[in-house]
C-alpha cells in the first residue's frame, strides 16, 4: 500500500511539473543558416512593422493575405508568448510582444516568400 502512495505522489508530482513548464506555440525550425519561428505545419511566422506591442494594425484584406497565427481559445500567455485579443474578438499569438503571422503565398512548409515584402514584413525569430 506505501508504494502505490509513493507511486501516485511521484505521479501527481511529475504531472504538476509538466504544466509548469511553459508551452510554446510554434517550433524552431532552421533554413540554411537561419532560425526561424514555424507553426505546427511548418509554415514560417512573421512580424509587421505597423503593429504596436499587443496590438495588430493588420485587419481585412491585410488579414486575407497575412492570415493571423490564431491562438486557441483558453490561451494563456508564458514566457516570451503573449496573446492578442484582435477587433474580430480573435485571439492570436504574439512573440515577445509582436502579433504573429504566416503568409497566403507560402504555400509549403519552409517556404519564406513573404520575408522583407513591402519592407514591413519580416521573418519571426526566436
């Protein structure tokens, strides 16, 4: 019995643990010599100029061709990850402070076509 007690503590232990540990939303991934923030697809994250910390100015059909790294509902922020809360009422993660977003014409993991364009938008790193 002392050691299904013992067993269940450690158990109860190690769980608490895993959830301190904070979760990122997106990976790291490398292009040539580079590192880079991915979401779970391995399409690259970018950052916009024009946004403000925690806010994101790029709405309509900014937001078509730029489409926000959306945070599920119940997000929390940890670490360097923040969420914002968008006009629409969606949530979308930020990277210490700047919204995130994946480009309309990246259309395969790795690909980084929307890096520099319109010289506002630029590759998320880490």
């Amino acid at each position: 019995m002392k050691t299904l007690i013992v067993s269940l503590g450690f158990a109860l232990m190690s769980a608490s643990l895993a959830e301190a540990k904070p979760i990122s939303p997106a990976t790291v991934v490398t292009s040539g010599q580079q590192k880079l923030l991915a979401d779970a697809d391995g399409r690259s994250l970018y950052t916009f100029d024009k946004d403000q910390p925690g806010k994101s100015n790029c709405t309509l059909l900014c937001a078509v061709a730029w489409p926000p790294f959306v945070a599920p509902a119940g997000a929390k922020a940890s670490g360097p990850w923040s969420v914002v809360a968008r006009s629409t009422g969606v949530k979308q993660w930020a990277y210490k402070g700047s919204p995130l977003y994946t480009y309309h014409f990246d259309s395969k993991r790795g690909d980084i076509h929307g890096d520099g364009a319109e010289g506002v938008w630029h590759l998320a790193r880490p």
